[in-house]
C-alpha cells in the first residue's frame, strides 16, 4: 500500500479539498447536524478506505441518501434515533458480505455504468456553475435535478448568470487557469509540478486573492454563505463534543429496522455501481472484491452511526477526483479522511477562508475528466446495443437523481442486453430456397416470438433444417412452437429435416 505513496499523499490532498464541501452540503441537504456529514467523511476514509476491497475508491456521505435521511429523522423524531439506524444498517450490510451479496455488482451492464460516469460529469459541472460564479443558494454536492429553492438545473444556472458576483467569477477562472497550467507543466516532467498537486495551489491562492481584496476592491469580496463553513472552532475538545452517540432506548421502536433496511439496500446497491465504475476508470485495470466492499461499508456505516454521522457509501466524485489527482492505492482514501479530521481540529479558521468557488473549480475540471467528448463519441461508434443504454442513462440521471436515473439505465440496458442474447441464441440462413434455423446455447420462451417469426417467413413448398445440436438447454414453449410448424408445414410442402442432438434434450431432437 505504501509503494505509490508520493502520488496518494498527492492525490489525497485532492481529495480532501473535493470532499470538505461535499460533507458539509450534504449534511446541509439532510437536515442533519453539520458535523455528522465531516464524521461520515472521516470514517468513509480512514475505516472503509482501509477495509476496502478497491484500491481507488473513495467512500463517504452520499448525496443520494439526501432525501432518505431527512425523511427518516422527521419519521423517527430525532437524530439519535435516526443514529441508531445508520448503525443497525452497518450490521446489516456486514451480514450481505457473508451472503456474498456483492454478486449483484457483476450484473450492471458496463453501458450503463459508463453512463452513470459520463452523467456524474456532466452534472459536476452544471451543478457547480453556479457557485463558480458566486451563487452559492444550494448545497454543494447536490445531484437532483429540482432543486430545494424550487428552481432545476437548467433554470438556476440562468439565474445565476444574472445575480453572479464578480470576485467568485475572478476566483473560479484563476483557479481553473492554475490548475490547467500545473497539469500541462506536470506533463512536461517537471518534478515540482508532479508531486504538489494544482488543486491545492489554487485553493491557496484562492484565499490570498480573497483577502487582497478585502483590502483594496471590498466590491470583489467573498464572504459569508460564498465561503466554508466549518462547525468547529478548533481543538480536540471541540472536536469530540460534537459526537452524538444513538438512543439506544429505540431499539423497541420497529419503525427503525425499516429505515436501517431501506439505507442498507440503497447504500449497498450506490457502493456496488461506484466500485464498479472505479474499476472501469482504474488506469492499473483492477478488479474490486465485491463482497469485501460491503464489509467495509458496513464496518464504516456501524462506526459512523456509533458518533453520529451520516450513512456511509462508495461516492463517484471523491473516487474520479481520487483518479484524476493520481491515486493509486487505498493509502489516498485513509489519508484524505485523517486531512479532514486533522483539519478541522488543528486549522478550521483557515478553511472557513476557503470561497467555494474555488472548490467549485476544482469539481468542474473532475467533471470534465469524467465526461470527456471523446468517450461519448467511442461509445456511440460502439453501435445501438450500448449506445442506447449509455444515453438513457445519462439523460435519466440529469432529468431525476442518481439512483432513479440508475435504475432507469439498468432496466434500458437490461432490455438490449436479453434482446442480444435473443438474436444470438438462434439464427435463420436461406441459399437458393433452402434454409437452415439453428439453435445456439440455451434457448428459453425470451425466443418464442423470435422462432415464430422465423417460421412465418419460410414459403411453401421450401427445404427446412432444424439443427439442435448445440443448445444444452430447449425450453418446453420452444418444442410446443416447433410442433407446431411440424403440423402446420406437411400441410404447406415444406420439406422439413431435423438435426439430431447428442444432448437428446428436446424430444424432437431424438433419434
């Protein structure tokens, strides 16, 4: 783990500045206390990054859980009962890892994945331009598509055009500039470029303008809801008092288990999609132990629950930043976990320095990484099949929330992918009248329609061979359908020969 160490202490700190808003808008968002959303950051580094069965993802408080959360406090009445909850649905996940219930993340078709990704990117973007541009209403993270003031994506970016403040402006493009110009002169081997990382560089110089302001163009200054907004002053002290351990007195109460079960379920099945992405943008090409995944995140929802923080998941955007920044190992998880929880004891006056519209800036380029044109493009070259599935995605993602625009991608791509499966199952060749209909791998009733079709096309008086000799498995609709056109096609002159199988496992295949 410590053999890439230089690029994860580098990549961490990209991380930590990636993940610091994040924790807070989402705790925002949830109407939970501000330091639940640094607890679940810390932990979703430091525990699950260290359990982890991926190398590269990145875990924390989710944004997809937003509306969950704040439903499941009002429900149970307090945050310590809601507590309780995250930490039964820790248990509950450890308990999936000992069913191997991880298999179920090998079953997401890769278009849809590779959607989900391009939509995250898009979405960082969009999202984030308006607190680029100083119009800092929502909460940093947010993913949905309606938005809490009641304005959509589309619409607050319009207003935030036209209510823009020009020091978050001059902030955002400086600290793209910055960052464009390190990556440039990182590719040109220059060692100093390579090992600080620009996000950092341009955070920090993000402050210094902010206060050259202050002091000479007060109409460009940052203040209030446009900078961090850490709930601690400093100190270990500090620090601890803002634990909030469960009530455990809920345990008689049965309206917790159902929202400790809802939050397992959502949780996992938003891990899975995650590390399966992190396996798909992972430059070494590993593959994620699944099960070993869950176990983590319940280990880290257990413990987050236990303090009083947020539930727990494996997060796209701190992993892409994760990527992006060069992380290698899960050294750059557990270290961005130990940043926010140093940072927040030792230099909270610092970061409440930091203007969110430098944090933004950072977002927009990762978002950009995530939905370059030219994967768009090779997806499409990769024809309908995936094309299809990869868009839906994508637009259900922009149009609803992760997790609704997810499901939405997995049932299109589901749909392609058994309508393959259908044409490849069986095929019909004609030459010079004479046509051959054969049967490959299984062929299930998902085929009736297929074979009948097939069927219908054969004109009277024509040859026929029926080969069975490869499927291993006919389903019974199959052998009614094909009975069927045996009756039917002695009446019409079809001259119809059958191919035995050595399987023997449709009757009329024997011989």
């Amino acid at each position: 783990m410590f053999n890439h160490w230089k690029s994860d202490v580098q990549s961490s700190l990209v991380v930590f500045l990636v993940a610091l808003p994040l924790c807070l808008g989402i705790a925002l968002a949830s109407n939970a206390p501000l330091a639940a959303g640094l607890f679940a950051g810390i932990i979703g580094g430091i525990v699950v990054g260290a359990v982890s069965g991926s190398p590269i993802s990145v875990s924390g408080p989710a944004a997809g859980l937003t509306v969950i959360v704040a439903s499941s406090v009002t429900t149970l009445g307090s945050f310590e009962a809601f507590s309780l909850a995250v930490f039964i649905s820790g248990l509950i996940q450890i308990f999936f890892s000992f069913l191997k219930g991880g298999i179920i993340g090998d079953y997401f078709p890769s278009s849809v994945i590779k959607g989900m990704l391009a939509a995250i990117g898009i979405l960082l973007i969009l999202k984030q331009i308006p607190h680029a541009v100083g119009y800092d209403i929502d909460f940093m993270g947010d993913e949905s598509f309606f938005q809490a003031s009641g304005e959509n994506t589309f619409s607050q970016i319009l207003l935030a055009m036209n209510v823009f403040h020009p020091g978050a402006m001059v902030v955002s493009l400086l600290s793209l500039s910055i960052m464009l110009s390190w990556e440039k002169s990182a590719q040109k081997n220059i060692k100093f470029f390579q090992v600080v990382p620009g996000a950092l560089i341009a955070v920090l110089i993000s402050i210094g303008l902010n206060y050259i302001f202050s002091k000479t163009l007060p109409d460009l200054v940052l203040n209030g809801d446009h900078l961090v907004s850490l709930p601690f002053s400093g100190g270990v002290t500090d620090f601890i008092a803002g634990v909030n351990f469960p009530t455990w007195s809920f345990l008689s109460d049965t309206r917790v288990y159902g929202v400790a079960l809802t939050i397992a379920i959502v949780g996992s099945l938003e891990s899975l999609l995650s590390v399966d992405a992190a396996d798909k943008i992972d430059k070494d090409n590993r593959v994620t132990n699944k099960n070993r995944e869950l176990l983590a995140q319940g280990l880290g929802n257990s413990i987050s629950g236990f303090i009083g923080g947020l539930p727990i998941t494996a997060v796209i955007v701190r992993t892409s930043a994760n990527v992006s920044g060069g992380g290698k190992t899960r050294l750059s998880a557990i270290l961005h976990g130990m940043w926010l929880m140093l940072s927040v004891m030792i230099i909270p006056g610092l970061l409440n320095m930091i203007p969110l519209s430098s944090l933004a800036a950072v977002l927009i380029l990762v978002g950009y990484k995530l939905a370059k044109p030219e994967m768009i493009k090779a997806m499409y070259q990769r024809g309908m099949n995936q094309f299809v599935p990869f868009a839906v995605t994508i637009l259900a993602i922009l149009l609803t929330n992760l997790l609704n625009g997810i499901l939405v991608g997995i049932a299109v791509g589901f749909y392609y992918v058994v309508k393959s499966n259908i044409h490849k199952s069986i095929i019909m060749v004609e030459e010079e009248g004479l046509y051959l209909i054969k049967f490959y791998k299984d062929v299930s009733f998902l085929q009736k329609t297929t074979l009948l079709e097939m069927f219908n096309r054969i004109p009277e008086g024509s040859s026929l061979v029926l080969d069975g000799s490869s499927p291993v498995f006919v389903d019974e609709d199959i052998q009614d359908v094909i009975e069927e056109f045996l009756k039917r096609g002695t009446n019409t002159g079809i001259k119809i020969e059958l191919k035995k199988s050595p399987l023997a496992l449709c009757p009329l295949f024997k011989g």
